[in-house]
C-alpha cells in the first residue's frame, strides 16, 4: 500500500510542574511509530503561538509538530494510539488537541499557512480551526476537557508546512571549542549553516561551539544559525531565536 508524507502534531499535553511536556510527549509518539513501525520520523518541530489571557496554556503556548511516510491504515492505527496516550498521559486540568493528515490532501495550503501566521499573533477560536481543518482534509480533534489545544495543534501543522517556522526540539552538546561549518553538516540534525542574516555561511569558517548547538526550521531544513564574535565565529544563542 502506498504511503505519503503525514503531518502529526499536538498541543497543550501539559500544566505547570507536570512530569511530561508536550514536547516529552511527541518524542515518545515519535519513538513508538519509529519502534512499532519501522518508520524514520522527521525532527520534531517547536511552533510559537499567540501569548494572550483568553488563551489557556502553561508557560509558553507552543505546539510540537514531526512528519513521516504513512499508508492509509498506518495513521489510522497511529492515530488510535496518540489518543489513547493522550487520554493517559496529558496533565489532568490539560487541553489536548491533535492534528494529523496527509501532505496531500491538504486542499489550500496557503490558506491553511495564513491560519498558522494568524495564531501567531491573534486569539483564534475551536470552531474556526474546526472549519479550516475539515476544508483542508485534515483530521483534527480534542481529548480532555475543553479541548481548546485544537487551535494550536492545527496551527503547530499550518506552519511546519510553511517550511519557515519553527525551533527544533533539543538541542546538542560538543566536545569541542570549535568547528568548522564542514565539521558540523556533518551532525545528523544539522541540514545548513547560515549567518544570523540567514545567508549560508561556506564550509570553512570556524564556528566556537562551547554552547548547546540548537537549531532553526527554515525553507524545510534543520538550520543552525551564527553570528560574529570576538574570535570569529559562534552559535546564536537559544534566547535569542524566539523570533523562530
């Protein structure tokens, strides 16, 4: 049976103090389907959302978002299994909403991109991203309480199929003071090197990397961004991507 690309994302899993984040969350969703299924999934996608009073979240109002290749039958299974862990594993006062459909029923992209750009920076209702969801042939829904996590998990997958939007999950330690840019595409999770400016930087500039190494979701790809320093080169500093 043929497979195609699938968008999996949830949002709102989580409450203050609780001992699994939603980011903790879609990793294990991912680690099951990569287990269970034999199937590499994508690098999990951190998407920012709309801070306001009128919207329910713990700390920060992100939705985690990954993608992979499944049949029919596959993310139906799938889909059963992320509700049932949804139901067990999201805090008790939590909202969980999931998103999950494949890339090629999606009927307006653009359309559904603007609905993402718009949960960026306005208060959006369920009863919209219901009916942006259902125009755009994904499957969306709601496991606890309110439910009002549709908004975002719907959102979370509007802009990790934009390809501009977005901070990967994790991040990653080096041994070494320094490296070239060579040196670091060759890391599993990096895909480009730009300067701060987004412009690729060449593989032979030397990068200090005593800090995390945390990356950016731009034009598709896993992209760690630098900037000038006092000895050349370094890593932007994780405060200073939450304009991704």
């Amino acid at each position: 049976m043929k497979s195609f690309k699938t968008y999996i994302c949830i949002d709102d899993t989580d409450e203050i103090a609780y001992e699994k984040s939603t980011g903790e969350i879609a990793e294990e969703i991912k680690q099951y389907i990569e287990d269970e299924f034999n199937i590499a999934c994508s690098l999990v996608t951190r998407h920012q959302l709309f801070l306001h009073e009128d919207i329910p979240y713990t700390s920060h109002n992100s939705s985690m978002c990954f993608t992979c290749s499944l049949t029919q039958n596959q993310k139906e299974q799938i889909k059963e299994f992320i509700i049932q862990y949804l139901n067990k594993y999201s805090a008790p006062t939590s909202q969980p909403g999931l998103c999950i459909g494949f890339d090629k029923d999606i009927a307006n992209k653009e359309e559904l991109i603007n609905f993402g750009l718009d949960a960026k920076e306005k208060v959006l209702t369920k009863k919209h991203a219901y009916e942006m969801a259902l125009k755009q042939g994904l499957d969306l829904s709601e496991h606890k309480n309110e439910g009002q996590g549709v908004v975002g998990a719907l959102a979370g997958v509007a802009l990790r199929v934009s390809g501009f939007d977005g901070r990967v999950k994790g991040k990653f330690e080096t041994k070494k003071e320094f490296m070239s840019v060579e040196e670091l595409l060759k890391l599993d999770f990096i895909d480009e090197v730009r300067f701060k400016n987004e412009k690729l930087a060449s593989n032979d500039i030397i990068v200090k990397t005593t800090q995390a190494l945390k990356t950016v979701f731009l034009e598709h790809k896993s992209v760690l961004l630098i900037q000038k320093c006092e000895e050349g080169y370094e890593v932007v500093k994780k405060e200073d991507l939450k304009s991704y």
